[in-house]
C-alpha cells in the first residue's frame, strides 16, 4: 500500500507494479444452495393448535353470540357489521338577523384607525371606510387589514364607491334605505 502511494507522488520505483491489473479475474463465491426440506410431521399426542385467524372476533362475544353493540358515536353496529346511525331530534333555530343596522363611518388619517374599524365590526357593527382622502400606502395598508378581518371573522367587505369599502359582519345587514342615506351624504357620518 505504501509502496503504491509512494509511486503515485513520484517518489519510488514503479517497477514492479507494470503487472498490475493482468491477473484473471476472480468470480464471487456463492452460497451452496440447500434444498428445502419437507417439515417433519409432529409425532406428539396433543392436537393441533388451532390457526390465529380462525380465533379473531370482536371483543366481549362468544362465537355463535350475535348481539348489536352501541359504539362510542352513538351508532348501533348490528350482528351483521353494518353501522346504523341513532335517531337524533332535528332542532332548527332562526339566525338573528339585525335588518336595520346603521353603519359606523370612519375616515382614516392614520394606520392607527384600523383599531376603530376592527373594535366596531367585532361588536356586529357594520363599518363603512372612508379612505377618498387617505393617501395610497395608507389606503393598502387598510384595505389588507380589513379584508383580513372580514375573511377572519366570516363577514364580507364590498367596494360601495370610489375608495370607498362597507365591512358587513356575519348576520348583519344593512338596508338598502340606510345606503342611499349614505350615499347622499357622501359616505360621511
């Protein structure tokens, strides 16, 4: 090994290593192949054990016991293995809708505004953003956040005027009379 490394760097004979490589190459020894023998027939006097897959069955039967069982979901899962779902009382509740809802107008004059617009809408008070006189990165700043909170709290946001939005909560409208007064006024309070 020494000496092959030595030659390599130049700093030996390489004389004795022009044979290398002409040698026959050498085939991989292979692993005697055993014959599979037949397995001895068990001479003892006990039965034998019954196969693990005959012996698998639900918990807390017996074989030939069928009974319906009631499952942690309250479903009956009768001897046949089919799941039958309980009976439930079908209750049915009005969603409270607040018809006449006057929105909150806001006119913002700094991102510090976004609080108003949120604190309002997270009391079911629909918010009308003014942004006409706020200057554009305020206005991207404001439109991001407030989508944010409507997608967030499942409300909507839809675009009444020219840079001007009405953020509607869930269950809460605002009628069609409370926006023309809005509009007449010009989308101020």
């Amino acid at each position: 090994m020494w000496r092959k490394a030595m030659v390599y760097l130049g700093l030996g004979d390489d004389a004795g290593l022009d044979d290398y490589g002409t040698e026959e190459p050498v085939e991989p020894e292979r692993a005697p192949i055993r014959e599979r023998q037949p397995q001895r027939q068990s001479s003892s006097s006990y039965p034998e054990e019954p196969s693990a897959i005959a012996s698998v069955r639900p918990i807390g039967t017996r074989p030939g016991a069928e009974r319906a069982q009631e499952s942690e979901l309250g479903q009956t899962i009768a001897p046949t293995g089919a799941v039958q779902p309980q009976p439930r009382p079908k209750v049915v509740r009005p969603v409270a809708v607040m018809p006449n809802a006057k929105p909150f107008v806001v006119i913002p004059t700094s991102y510090n505004h976004a609080q108003d617009v949120a604190d309002r809408y997270k009391s079911n008070q629909p918010v009308i953003m003014n942004l006409q006189e706020a200057d554009q990165e305020l206005s991207r700043r404001l439109i991001d956040f407030s989508s944010g909170l409507c997608y967030g709290l499942g409300g909507k946001m839809e675009r009444v005027a020219q840079q001007v939005f009405l953020l509607t909560p869930t269950n809460v409208e605002v009628s069609a009379e409370e926006r023309r007064r809005l509009e007449e006024r010009d989308y101020q309070s």
